[in-house]
C-alpha cells in the first residue's frame, strides 16, 4: 500500500476490492459444477453397473409401464400356464421354457421355427446330411404305420423299399418320379419320429408321447413357435429356437408364384394363377405382421398391436 499527501491509504489494482471476489466468485461456481458431474458421473455408473449385472446373472429390474400394460395383458391369456410368476419382458412360455443361447448345450432340445419361404427346407436336408433325428411333418403319415403308435419311435422313411413318390409335404417336393428317386437316394440314413410337430392337433401329441423328455429327436421342427414352445417344453425340458429369416417381399412374392404349382401343400392355391402379383396383394394377401402374430399366439385374422 501507498499513502498520498492526503493521508488516503491505496490499493494496488491487481489486489482491489473489485478483483479478489470475482476470483471467489468463479472458484465457487466451478467447485459446485464439479460436484455436479461428479453426481452425474457416479449415477451413470451405477446404472451402467446395475444393467450389466442384470444381463450376466439374469436379474430382472424394475421395467417402464409399457412393458408392465405388456406383462398384465399376456397373464390374461386363459392358454398360458405361468400366470404371476415372473417380471421378464419376455413372453412367458420363452422365460420359463426356453434357454438362452449362450447357455446352450446338450440337455436344450432345439426347435427350428420354420418360416415359409425362408430356407426352412434347405435347412431341413442339411440337418439329414448331419444324421441328426427330425420331428416334422413327415413323421406322423400314415404310409409309414406308425401314427397311432402310442410310443415315440425312430424310423428310417427314405430306405430303399419306401415308395418313389414318397415326400414331405416341403417346399422344394416335387411329384416327378425321376426327381424323387434321386432325392430319396441320397436320403436313405434321414431319420424321424413319429409325430407331426407342424399342426397343434400333432404338437399335443407329441406332449402327450413326451417327445421332448424321450431325448429321440435331435431338431423339432415346426411353424407354429407359440404353441410348440408352450407345449413340447417346460422348465425341467427347455429348448432353443433357431429360425431363418428373409426379406418381408421377397418371402410373399415367392409364397405367391410357389403356391400356385404346389399341389403338395395343404395351402396350395390354383386359383392364384389367374391373378397378377399387384390384386393378389392388395385384396388376397394376409401376411399382415406374421411374424409377430406367430410369436405371440395370435390368428392371421386377429390385429396386433403395440403391446404386441
């Protein structure tokens, strides 16, 4: 400090009353940012930590109400039998009945959801070139003997006596002989059981054999995932689903030329013949969210909505 001939004591400017509380003044606001994120920081973390526990140790944590309105409407479905038992947004029969793939191994039983037009077939010859036992459509004909056998049993359908017409309903039959003695040629070692996993009727008497406890079929394979996962499996017998997916249009426009020829097919449509690609779309075609429908036990009929 400096006094002048006044007596008047003066402070140098870079000490001034004005400098030092802007200083305070900016060390308080950052301190209490700091803190600010620091809370932040930490909250993120815990909430990162609490999600990537419950992914590792399948712990279930509190969910949004959308998903809770989802819970309350699938435990009024008079078809399930897991009602109150569990706060998974997973549908019930695939919490209880289903493992995760990452758990897979030898005790799952896998079921192959078969999606029209999507690969299913080519997926279905492959697992017959493994050896692996199928449980399909074929299982239950009744040119085999063996549908009303009140046992699961293993056969061999494409041994050299079975007929040369013989076929499975696939999408890729076709009823030219030629075209099936080469197919069933190469199809001798293809193993089945006796059951029909394609149609509800054939799926709860594949439960009622035990066909899923019997340990005798390597693969099921079925179009209805809802109902088959519902009923073939439960928490002491769980299964996985595997599944071949393809492009939305590219599937219907296939179903539509494919149907038109397949006389094999319990859908074959003739009629279809006489329409182009553009009507059967806009005032035939049904395939309104298949998947969906298929995944939740819905109808064709039936709507859909968000909580589905």
């Amino acid at each position: 400090t400096t006094r002048n001939k006044y007596n008047i004591t003066m402070i140098p400017r870079e000490t001034s009353y004005h400098t030092r509380p802007r200083k305070t003044t900016t060390a308080t606001t950052s301190t209490h940012h700091n803190r600010k994120y620091q809370k932040l920081r930490i909250s993120l973390a815990i909430l990162l930590t609490l999600s990537l526990l419950s992914i590792l140790l399948d712990i279930d944590l509190p969910l949004p109400s959308s998903r809770t309105s989802l819970r309350r409407s699938l435990q009024t479905a008079p078809k399930l039998r897991y009602l109150g038992r569990s706060h998974s947004a997973l549908l019930p029969y695939a919490h209880h009945n289903l493992r995760r793939i990452k758990l897979l191994d030898d005790s799952a039983t896998p079921l192959f959801w078969h999606i029209p037009k999507s690969g299913g077939t080519t997926a279905k010859r492959l697992y017959d070139c493994f050896g692996l036992t199928l449980a399909n459509r074929l299982g239950a004909d009744p040119r085999y003997g063996l549908h009303d056998k009140e046992e699961i049993v293993v056969f061999h359908p494409f041994d050299s006596s079975s007929s040369n017409n013989d076929n499975d309903g696939d999408d890729n039959a076709r009823e030219n002989s030629s075209s099936n003695n080469s197919n069933n040629s190469s199809r001798n070692n293809a193993k089945f059981v006796n059951v029909d996993t394609t149609t509800q009727e054939g799926i709860l008497r594949a439960e009622r054999l035990g066909l899923v406890p019997s340990r005798k079929a390597d693969i099921i394979f079925s179009s209805d995932v809802y109902f088959a996962s519902d009923h073939l499996f439960d928490e002491s017998h769980r299964g996985t689903i595997l599944a071949l997916f393809r492009q939305p249009i590219d599937r219907l426009v296939s179903k539509f030329y494919y149907l038109q020829t397949a006389t094999w097919e319990r859908t074959y449509r003739p009629e279809w013949k006489d329409m182009s690609l553009l009507e059967w779309a806009e005032k035939v075609n049904g395939d309104e969210n298949f998947l969906v429908k298929k995944i939740v036990g819905k109808k064709l009929r039936e709507e859909v909505d968000l909580g589905d």
